[in-house]
C-alpha cells in the first residue's frame, strides 16, 4: 500500500483535513524558493514595461514558454543598458512565488545580453538617445580659443594622463599654466564626479577675475577596458560637456577607444598627449612663424644695408660733391654780405628812433606838463559850470510842461466830473448807459460816484421823448 498512496488513501479509517488555498501556496512557495534559490536562464524579453517607481517586468521566452520576471529598482541602476523588446539575454535570480495570486515570478539578480556585450548595447542605446537629442550636432561645437593661457585637467590625480599632459605642455608650451580638477574616473561613482568637477571649473570661472579664467578643459584618462573607460560614456557626463561655457578637449583612452564624451566634446584627442599638443601648437605656430619672420627682418635689413652702402658709394663718386665746397664758400660770402647790410640798416634805425626820442622827452618835460594841466583844469571845471547850469534849466522846463499836462488831463478825466455830482452808469457787463432804452424795467445797474459805487435795479423806464 505505500507503493500506492492513492489507493492507500481510499482505505484510510480517519478522513484527512484539506489545506486551503493559502496553506498551499504557502507549501509550494517555501519549497520554490528553497529548491530555486539562485538560478541562470536565458531567453527573449518579451513586453517589456518600465513602471513608473523604476522597477523593470517583463517576460522571458524561449519559444514553448515564457516565465514571469521583475527587476526591482535598487537593481537595475547598475545594469548598463536597457532591456528591449526581441533581445536574447541571461539572467541570475531566484524564483519567488506571489501567494496572493499564485503566481511564479523570476527575481533578476543580474542581467546580460547574449551574443553581444552589455556595455555595447548600453553604449549604443545611450549613443542613440543623445544623437537623437541633438547633443552631438556640430553647429554645438565651439572653436578652441587660438592662444590658450590656462588649461583645466579634469582627471586622476595619480593617473598617467596628467603625468603625459604635464610633459608635453612643459615641453612645449611652458607659458601656459595648468589647473587640476581632481575627479575619480574609474568606477561606480567617476561619472558623478567628473560630472562635478566640469561644473566646478565653470563655476570657478564664472567667479574669478578676467586673468585667471580657464580658456580649455581637458576631460580624459589613459587607457583600460570598456569596463575601466565606462564613465566617460555616462549620460552625466555627456550633459556636462555640453553644458560647459568653456570649450571641451576630450581625450580618453588610445587612439582606436572611442567614448560617448569624444561625440560631445567640441574636439576629440586621441590620447590625453595629443590633447596637450592640440593646445600647445598655438604657441608652437606662434613662436615658429616669429623665428620666420625674424629670419625675414633680418634678410631684409641685411638687404636694405647693402642697398644703401651701394647708393652712398655711387653719391660719393658723383660730380656734385667736388662742386660743393665751393657752393658752400659762395654761400657764406653771401651771408656775410647780408649781415652787414643788416648791421648798418639797424644803425641807421637806431639813430632815427634816439632822435625821435629826444624830441618826445623835451616835449613831455616837467614845467610843461604842469602848465598844461593848470589849464586842463581850468577848462574842466567851466565845462563843469556850464553843464550844471544847462542840466538845471532842463529839468525846470520839462517840470514846468509836466505839471500843464497833468492840469489838462485831470480837466480831461471823467473821475473829475463825478466829484462835481455827477456819475457813471454800467450794466453788469461793463457797458456804459447813455440812453434809457437801453435798459428795461428789472435790470440790474452799477452806478459809480466819486466816492463809492452803488447796484441799482431798474423799476421802470421813461422817455424823454
């Protein structure tokens, strides 16, 4: 009978209880879990559906079947790439029983793709996503100035890229200066931090003076692995460079490692010692076009020289400087002639202008001045007299004819008139009543007096005629 538990069954004296539903799943899950502790599948991703709380669930498929499976959000961020609908992939996890529906899910542990490697397809998905956005168009990139004078590394410190850069720059461009911005660039947490230090270095030259501004940024390390170069494929980072107001060099790796930073970037070096070769050759044109140029001022200046040694020869031999010396006595004869006839025309002016003078000082001598102004004095002060008498008589006569105007005209004034009872009659407007018909019986008057005015209303009206 223990052979056959089923037959056995029906023969049992004592009916055995049923498990409920719960009991059960509870058996098959803690038996799942046990048996499917850490299991590796592979298959299709199958709707795929990224839920708004970052966790990933899709189904696995091979063709005959397809398994459940989730991937919770503190574990796909450190999956490089994104899974899509039709990729083969292979999975680590468990398997997990959900009670409430029965239902058997796959736990993803770790992800990758098969056939091809996951930091290629991340690569391309991440390569894609910005080309599509426009961060890799050209009309981005910017001209690196023509002669930089500061130069920011963002890189390891203890890293041989900064070694390389050193050198180069020290031999062959040691005017320019060189500030470090330390970043991690391998591992989990580099992206983040070359990231910062590129927003550092902006900020540093958004506060400092004119002089001391970074005028290039070299962000790169040497060479390594996909895997060692992966943080200069980070979204972060791609967003900072192009987010940099100062103009990016990026130089990760060798000449054939190619990285999301080098599509962004506004010049790509092969290696961190040509990015520094890149920036040092402006100094290196500059200072071999001034050793031309030198070479050409001095051919010239040569050529010139000899230029003028051939003419001063050829003026030496010419006929004119034995014709000179002679030229030059006539000329001074000349000027001697000149100068006496000159000595002799300032004599003979000199004897003018003493007698001249002599003239003047007897008229000027003091008895005769006094005598002059005695008489000037006495002819000033009948003027004086004379003036006085005539300004007297003036003011009389026009006093005399200012006094009969005003007699005329106070004759003349009709205020004059109204001190003898007379008076003056206006309406309200101003005009003067001269005629009783120019007023009617309600009309109000202003009557003025001598002394005085008087508002009158008219009560009726008669006519002299």
């Amino acid at each position: 009978m223990d052979e056959f538990p089923l037959l056995a069954a029906l023969f049992e004296e004592e009916e055995r209880r049923p498990w409920t539903v719960s009991e059960l799943n509870e058996q098959v899950k803690a038996a799942v879990e046990r048996q499917f502790a850490s299991v590796w599948v592979e298959g299709e991703v199958v709707d795929f559906r990224r839920a708004s709380s970052g966790h990933w669930y899709f189904n696995l498929n091979d063709g005959g079947s397809q398994l459940k499976c989730v991937c919770w959000k503190g574990t796909n961020w450190k999956i490089r790439f994104k899974p899509e609908n039709g990729l083969m992939v292979r999975i680590r996890g468990r398997l997990t029983y959900w009670e409430a529906k029965g239902e058997l899910k796959l736990t993803v542990d770790s992800l990758e793709p098969v056939g091809e490697g996951a930091l290629l397809v991340a690569f391309e998905q991440i390569k894609a996503k910005l080309a599509a956005e426009g961060l890799f168009d050209e009309v981005l990139k910017r001209k690196l100035p023509p002669f930089p004078r500061r130069i920011g590394v963002v890189t390891s410190p203890s890293g041989a890229a900064l070694h390389d850069i050193l050198t180069v720059l020290g031999r062959r461009a040691r005017s320019v200066s060189v500030v470090l911005i330390p970043a991690q660039v391998q591992g989990e947490t580099a992206g983040a931090q070359i990231a910062r230090s590129i927003t550092r270095a902006n900020l540093f030259c958004e506060r400092c003076i004119e002089s001391d501004r970074i005028d290039v940024l070299i962000v790169g390390r040497g060479g390594g692995s996909g895997e060692d170069l992966w943080a200069f494929n980070e979204e972060v980072v791609a967003r900072a460079i192009r987010g940099s107001a100062i103009p990016v060099i990026s130089a990760v790796g060798h000449e054939t490692d190619f990285t999301i930073s080098d599509f962004v970037a506004d010049l790509r070096a092969a290696t961190p010692s040509a990015a520094a070769e890149i920036v040092a050759r402006a100094e290196a044109e500059i200072c071999e076009r001034i050793d031309r140029q030198s070479t050409q001022l001095t051919n010239l200046i040569n050529y010139q020289m000899l230029s003028a040694r051939n003419e001063l020869q050829s003026l030496a031999m010419a006929p004119v400087f034995a014709e000179f010396p002679s030229y030059l006595r006539e000329l001074r004869y000349r000027v001697d002639e000149a100068v006496v006839d000159a000595e002799n025309a300032v004599d003979t002016r000199l004897g003018t202008n003493s007698e001249r003078l002599r003239e003047i000082t007897a008229r000027l001598s003091p008895i005769r001045l006094s005598a002059n102004v005695a008489e000037n004095k006495k002819r000033l002060a009948l003027l004086d007299h004379r003036a006085s008498a005539v300004a007297s008589e003036v003011t009389n006569t026009r006093h005399r004819k200012l006094e009969k105007t005003m007699t005329k005209l106070d004759a003349l004034s009709p205020l004059s008139v109204l001190t003898r009872g007379y008076s003056i009659t206006q309406k309200p407007d101003g005009k003067v009543v001269r005629d009783s018909h120019q007023t009617s019986a309600g009309d109000r008057l202003n009557i003025r007096l001598a002394r005085g005015r008087l508002e009158a209303e008219v009560r009726s009206v008669t006519s002299d005629e």
